[in-house]
C-alpha cells in the first residue's frame, strides 16, 4: 500500500475544502489497495490558519503556492485555485516533478493545455482534471449502453447546465465575473461541465459556432456575501464592469458525424441548479437530468412496437463503484460522493501508473472547445477544431 501525499492549493474556497475532504475520505469507500493519501499541505490567501489546520491536522500552511512546488516531501499538488492561476502553477508542478491534479477549466487557453499535456507526458507524469460530474457512476452507465451498441449511431446530442448564481443583478462582482481572472467566464467554467460529457459519451468536436452573450454589464463591489446572495445597495458602492459571458448557446458538429446543440448560463433566474443531457442514435437514446443524479432514461427501438417508450433505470450496486457508496440503488450518491470518487481515482493512477479519464489531454480538447466558442462568438461564424 502506498501513501500518496497532496498538498491542497485554494484550500479554503469551495473546492478546496471539498478536495480535502475527499482524499482524507475515500478509504473509508473504496478501501486501500488502490494506494491511500494523506493531506501534507494546505495553501490559501484567504481563510486563517486555524480554520486550516482544524481541515488537515498535521499538514503544512502555506502562505504561497511555490513553497509546495518545491517541497520535496508532496507527491501531488492539487490546483483549487482561480481559473487564471492554474497554468502557471500546474506548469511549475509538473516542472518539479509533482503528479497534478487541476480543477477546471485546465487552462485559459488549448495551446497552454497542449503545452501542460506534453510536459506530463514527457516526465511521465500522472494528470487529472476536474470534471467530476461525469464520474458519477450513473454516467458509466450511461457510456456501457453507447458502447454496447444498444442507441446505434449517436445523430445528435443535447445539453445544457444553468445556475441563477448571477441571475439577481445585484449578486456582487466577483472572480468570476472578472475577464482578467476567468477570461472566458461561464464558458469556462459551466460550459466545460457539458463538454466534459460531450467527450466523455460522445466524442471529439469537429465545428461549432457560439454566441456568448453578456446580461448584467456592470455589478456592485461588495465582499462579504455567499457565493449568489444579491447585496443590498448602500449608495456608496464602486460598480465593476463584466468583461467575460454570463451565458451562450451553441451548434456544434462532432467528428463522429454527430450533431450538438449546448447551452448554459449563470443567469438563469430561478435555476437553482440544472443539468442535462439527450442524447438520441439510430437504434435508440438516453436522457439525464440531475435533478435525478442516479437515473437514466433509455429508449430503444428493439422493444416491440405498441410497448416503446422510456424506461427508467437507477444505477446501483451491480456498478462497482456505485456499491463502494451503497448496497441499494437510488441512494443519491451525488456531487460530493464524485468528488470522493475522482480523488480514488487520482490515487489509484498515481499508485498504478495508470492514467485515468480525464487526464489533461482531454482537459486539453475542452479547452479547444472553449477557444473555439470564444472565437467564434468574436468572429459570429463557425469554428473548426483541429
Ligand atoms: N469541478 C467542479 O464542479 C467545480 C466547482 C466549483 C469550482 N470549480 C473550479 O475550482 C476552482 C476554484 O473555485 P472555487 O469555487 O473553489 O473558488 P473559491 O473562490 O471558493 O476558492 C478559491 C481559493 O483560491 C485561493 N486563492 C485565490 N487567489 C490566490 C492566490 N493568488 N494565491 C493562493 N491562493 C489563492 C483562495 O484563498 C481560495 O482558497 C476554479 O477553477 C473553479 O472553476 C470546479
């Protein structure tokens, strides 16, 4: 058995602390002949030094993110940072030595992807990106049917993922919103969550055309408040422009001859949060939405005429990771139970040599899908995608 040792870098943000909860966690699921991890280090610029260490007892603080990549005593380094600070340090981890595992989107660009993808493989590195939504085990599923044959051809594919995060006007400015520190705004960041199922059920996109809009130009500057809680205006307030999309809606063709149609958007007043997908082939189709996490609609045409219609199945324990989290189907294994998934995962590669989908090669096709929008949109035409 061997002990992977992480430090955590955003360690006090959202993900951060899921991050940490996941890799102290998931033993306890899938038990310790894939390798274990221990929490040796927790950097953050914001949160105090108590509230970490209460996370992690016994790890490092560190008040900059170098001081882990130099550290010869960590093995992975886990990037929970801002989207505009996962390059850099994921290039200076992977320079070091480090396994890297990086939240999404994987890079601000696909040519700085490519260029983190190739030192991987050239150091033979082990990576891993975010998209956990794809890992629930549910989706595995979802892949078995596709790849069995059971909907023939896939002809067409339909997502989309929206939030009203920002969907008050007055949600203050944040990172988020700040095309200096997230330039391509929801496209990175809701939109890589559909494309990560795009790649993972469907393929390789060939062409898009994208028109990324922005609603609320200006927002109030107001610290302090949860992630979409609106502030109430004092009068005294700065106002920050917006310079990244709150939303787009997308066609896209994908290289296998299938036809996309994608949208999504943190504005959309009232959608707390909703995920979905279509997907539809010659023989049949499937369709999930996380409002129901662990089931799946399938359709197929070899059911006799007269009895056609979706049926609904819930993934369970015959899925083995499923049974790692409950011995009955159904059980809302959800976002976190991913996330503890992903982090077995991340070790089990490392331990293994083994990579594990989504390594930053496919981090790097959906950055050329996130290019490509961004370009495209720009440009109003279609884009291709080599
Ligand atoms: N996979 C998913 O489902 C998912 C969900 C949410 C966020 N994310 C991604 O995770 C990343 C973090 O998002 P979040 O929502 O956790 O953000 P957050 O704002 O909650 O946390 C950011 C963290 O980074 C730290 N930080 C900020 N600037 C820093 C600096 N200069 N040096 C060191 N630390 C710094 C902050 O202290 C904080 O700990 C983003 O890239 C986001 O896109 C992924």
């Amino acid at each position: 058995m061997r002990e992977i040792r992480v430090a955590i870098l955003g360690a006090s943000g959202w993900m951060g602390r899921v991050h940490t909860m996941a890799f102290q966690t998931f033993p306890h699921f899938f038990g310790d002949s894939g390798g274990t991890a221990r929490v040796v280090a927790l950097g953050s610029t914001t949160g105090t030094h108590a509230d970490l260490a209460f996370r992690a007892p016994g790890a490092k603080i560190l008040d900059n993110w170098q001081d882990a990549v130099a550290d010869p005593d960590i093995d992975l380094i886990d990037i929970c940072l801002p989207d505009n600070m996962h390059y850099e340090v994921a290039k200076a981890a992977l320079l070091a030595g480090k396994h890297v595992f990086c939240e999404k989107p994987l890079a601000e660009t696909a040519a700085e992807a490519r260029e983190l993808a190739n030192i991987a493989r050239e150091k033979g590195l082990i990576t891993r990106v975010g998209h956990a939504f794809p890992r629930n085990p549910v989706h595995d599923l979802a892949k078995e049917i596709i790849e069995a044959g059971e909907i023939g051809e896939i002809t067409m594919f339909k997502g989309c993922q929206h939030v009203d995060m920002f969907g008050d006007p007055l949600v203050p400015y944040m990172w988020r919103a700040n095309g200096e520190l997230a330039p391509t705004g929801i496209v990175g960041d809701t939109g890589t969550h559909v494309f990560s199922f795009m790649e993972f059920l469907v393929g390789k996109v060939s062409s898009l055309i994208a028109d990324n809009f922005i609603v609320t130009p200006k927002r109030p500057v107001v610290d302090g408040l949860g992630l979409g809680e609106a502030a109430e205006l004092t009068g005294s307030e700065a106002w920050a422009d917006i310079t990244n999309p709150d939303g787009s809606n997308i066609i896209c063709t994908f290289a296998n001859g299938a036809r996309g149609l994608v949208d999504f958007s943190r504005v959309a007043t009232g959608r707390k949060f909703m995920q979905t997908y279509e997907i539809y082939g010659t023989k049949g189709s499937l369709s999930y939405t996380y409002d129901e996490v662990n089931r799946l609609r399938f359709y197929t045409n070899a059911d006799p005429v007269g009895r056609r219609g979706y049926r609904e199945i819930d993934v369970g324990p015959e899925n083995e990771t499923y049974a790692a989290f409950s011995p009955l189907p159904n059980f809302s294994v959800g976002y976190n139970e991913s996330k503890i998934i992903e982090a077995a995962e991340v070790v089990r590669s490392i331990v293994s040599g083994t990579p594990m989908w989504p390594t930053f090669e496919t981090g790097h096709h959906i950055c050329q899908i996130v290019d490509a929008c961004m370009e495209s949109s720009r440009q109003k035409s279609w884009v291709n995608i080599p």
